[in-house]
C-alpha cells in the first residue's frame, strides 16, 4: 500500500497473495465448502510465520518501486502496503507502475490484486472487496467507499456483528449515522478505522526494512549484588548505546534493561521517554533511578541494554526569540521522563477531550509518554484535501463549560419560585446560595444504547457571593445537583 506524506498525491498500493479468488474462495471459508468448489483443491496447515517471512522476502522485491514497503497490522499480514509518494514520475505515470508491479508478481505466480488510493483504508477496502486493479481518481475516496461491505473497514468482529445486526452492511450506511454517535453506538475503533479509510487520520506505512537496535552486553566475571559496580556498567553500557545513537542521528524513546541471575528468570526494566533524546547524561539518570527502583532476587551475573524504540532527531532552526521556549520544552520533556519512571506512566497523565455529550465522560487522562508516542508513530503533514469542516466535525462542542468538574454530581436542595422555572436559592456543604442570574436550560440526554438513560437540564447560575456554579435538574424524579464551577 501506499502513503502519501507530501499529501499531494498519492497514497497506497494495496498487494494481496490470495491464489483462489477467480473459484470464489476467500479466507475464512470453511473447508468443506471450499472442496464443494475445488474438489481438486490443495489443503495445507497455515504457518503464520512462515507466511510473514515470505511476504517480507516479496516486500524486498517491491522496493525497486518504492522506497518504503511494509506489512499490514496484524499477527497474520496478508498483503504489502507501498508507500509511492514521487515514485510515479519514474515509471511516466502511477497506471504505469501499478502495471508493471503487478505483472512482475504475476510472472512469479502470485494472483495480484492491487489498489492506488489517496488512503492507506481506501487501498486495503478496495483491494479485498472491489474489482481490480483499481486506479482512484484523486479526492473521490467517499465515493469509491460508499458502495464497499462494512468489513472493508477492518472492523473486529465484534463491531461487524454489530452492525450486522442494526442493518448496516455498507459503508455509505454508516456514513449516514451521525459521526457524534458513532464512537457510542459502535465503539470508537468503527470511527478511527472509519477516518483512517477517509482520510481524517493519518495512517503510517512501517517498513520491513528496520536497522538493528543499539544494544549492548557486559557479563562479570562473578556474580555480584553491589549497586555502585552495577551502575558503572550501566553507565558503560549507555555510553555503547549513545554512540551507535549520534552515529545514526537517533533519539531513543523506549530502552530495556535486563539484569540476568544464574538461577532466576532475568530481570526487565523498562524506561519511556515523552521525546527522543540521545543525551547521555539524561538517559543515565533514567536509567539509574529505575536501577534503584529493582529488586535483585540474587546476585546478577551479566547486564544487557537495548533500544527497544527509537526515531529520527530532526534538525529545527530556532528564532532568536523562541530559544527561551525551546529550552523550556526541553527542560519540561525531562521532567516528564524523570516522573514517569520513578512514579509509572499512570501517575503522569493529561486530559484527552472526548465527543461525548454526558459530562462525565467527554474527558479522560492518559499518560503522558504513551500518548505522545502514539502521536508521534501516527503524525504526518495534513492534507489540503481535508477540509475545514471535515476537521471541526471531529471535535466536541464544550461551550459554555466549567473549569473544575466534580467527578460525580453532589446532590443539592434547590428553591424555585415559578415551577418549571430556573432555580433561586441552592444550599450546598452548609451554605445557602441565592441566585442573582441563570442562563438555561441546556438539555443533555443520552441514547438508549447507553443502558442508563440520562435526561438533564443543565443551568449556570451566578450567585450573591459572585461564584458561577454548574447545576442541573434531573427530570426522571426531579432532583437537582451540583456538577461544576466555573472559578
């Protein structure tokens, strides 16, 4: 498949080794069926990984047409995805170059199906469920999408079935649906999948082609537990790995560190980094405060340091006026890493708004260093194609929200004057409140896939004392509470 970072044109080529389209037969039939079709049929057992080296042997092959070729998601990949951004050019045209890829991999008795898209979704869907080889026309990807099967948008089976069940079966049904709905009905991996195959959401080609990881290995010549000696080897062995990164221009986001016992399983300890970095000095620090962290089950015999994950360092130049920023972002990247591994992800966390219209779930916490390594796997330039109000409908509306929002609403005694009317005079912790101004009611209600409907009238209220407080009346018995406050 490919991908095209310089959104111009053109993302994916999708590469199928399905042998047995022409007879009908598709993966996940049953095999009894399936000899009913082809009595002549050759059944052998699936070897997945030997499945996964052969398509990574073909994926070398398909590099002579791109530079970026890698494996679908999954623990069993069956198809290649290309990324071909200025690729076309070489081969005077993409209708050319899907040609001569597919004629090559024909000529190796492979049965091709193959798809040029402006989304890596888009190429997948239209390579498993449209008739190819199929050449899409710039910025149509909708249209293309719309008459396909909902599981052209690689949905578990859990949501297929679903949908199933609803009378969805196609794409363009569900591109009729609200998109707020979408994540509470369905689940918010349909609306991913479903942004992804638009193109609202960027999705990365990873290559097959990876260099090795800087690791480094020191063994002692007797076992010991003295944790002055084990943090002189670290430091030797984080010196090996700097070097390997500043030969590379790497930055480590995820190290390992493996402390191995002559009896006893190896101990792992693992430190995340919110931003690449090949600091020596930081790396060191990090790795030493998870060093005193362990607990040695006996004395250890040798010491093994690897980067599980690393990126790029990219080069920006920095204005006279923003290198004061820039040397806070790094000194607030260090803290976040230090905090992390000493207190654990969870204890680092930052609010990620949320499309829900109840409250108490439009917002949750995730960690930090997670969070933005997801980013940062995922984050390409946004494509021009992608229009302004594609890219509001994907954000909530939060107006007119308080600050500071209680986790559960505390129940109040309220006083209306008129019934049916705002409130007047609330009492909470203690304390009357009268009210001098209210704007409302906002009515929040909640679908009936919920389970627990909801069925508000939010108020915001200002009192005598000048403090704005978020109330709400809940109309099923009639019972106020008080949600938030706004100073």
């Amino acid at each position: 498949m490919l991908s095209d970072s310089s959104a111009a044109r053109r993302p994916q080529i999708i590469l199928c080794s399905e042998r047995a389209t022409r007879l009908g037969i598709r993966p996940g039939l049953p095999i009894a069926e399936a000899v009913a079709i082809a009595p002549d049929l050759c059944i052998r057992e699936e070897d997945a990984e030997k499945d996964r080296r052969l398509l990574e042997r073909l994926a070398e092959r398909i590099g002579r047409y791109s530079p970026l070729v890698g494996l679908e998601d999954g623990p069993s990949p069956q198809s290649l995805l290309a990324d071909i951004t200025g690729c076309a050019p070489l081969f005077h045209g993409e209708d050319r170059l899907m040609e001569k890829a597919a004629g090559e991999l024909r000529e190796n008795g492979w049965t091709v199906r193959i798809a040029i898209t402006d989304t890596v979704g888009a190429s997948w869907a239209l390579a498993h469920y449209a008739k190819t080889p199929c050449l899409m026309p710039p910025s149509e990807t909708g249209k293309f999408l719309r008459p396909l099967p909902i599981a052209a948008l690689r949905l578990p089976d859990e949501s297929l079935h679903l949908l199933s069940e609803l009378g969805i079966d196609h794409i363009g049904q569900l591109l009729a649906l609200p998109r707020t709905e979408i994540p509470a009905r369905f689940g918010a991996e349909v609306l991913r999948r479903l942004d992804q195959a638009l193109g609202r959401l960027p999705e990365v080609v990873l290559p097959c082609r990876t260099m090795p990881e800087p690791q480094a290995f020191y063994c002692f010549e007797y076992a010991t537990d003295r944790f002055d000696v084990l943090k002189s080897v670290l430091k030797q062995l984080a010196e090996q790995i700097h070097a390997v990164l500043l030969t590379r221009q790497w930055g480590a986001r995820q190290i390992e560190c493996c402390l191995y016992y002559e009896t006893a399983p190896p101990s792992k300890l693992e430190v995340s980094l919110v931003r690449p970095c090949n600091s020596l000095q930081h790396l060191t620090g990090l790795l030493r405060t998870r060093l005193e962290q362990a607990q040695l089950v006996e004395p250890v015999c040798a010491v093994g340091l690897r980067v599980m994950t690393a990126e790029p360092l990219l080069d920006h130049q920095t204005d006279f006026l923003g290198l004061d920023q820039a040397q806070a972002f790094q000194e607030l990247s260090a803290l976040i890493d230090r905090l992390s591994n000493r207190l654990g992800r969870n204890a680092v966390t930052r609010p990620a708004l949320i499309p829900d219209p109840q409250p108490e779930y439009a917002c949750h916490f995730n960690p930090v260093i997670q969070a933005e390594n997801e980013g940062a796997r995922g984050r390409l330039p946004k494509s021009p194609r992608l229009r302004k109000s594609q890219a509001a409908a994907s954000l909530p509306s939060f107006t007119h929200r308080p600050l500071r929002l209680w986790p559960t609403p505390t129940r109040i005694e309220v006083i209306r004057v008129i019934p049916g009317g705002p409130p007047r005079l609330f009492r909470w912790a203690g304390t009357e409140y009268h009210v001098i101004h209210t704007w409302g009611p906002e009515r929040i209600e909640t679908g009936w896939w919920r389970g627990q409907d909801v069925h508000r009238d939010y108020y915001m209220v200002t009192t005598h004392v000048g403090t704005r407080f978020w109330l709400f009346l809940r109309r099923d018995d009639g019972r106020w509470f008080l949600h938030g406050c706004f100073d």
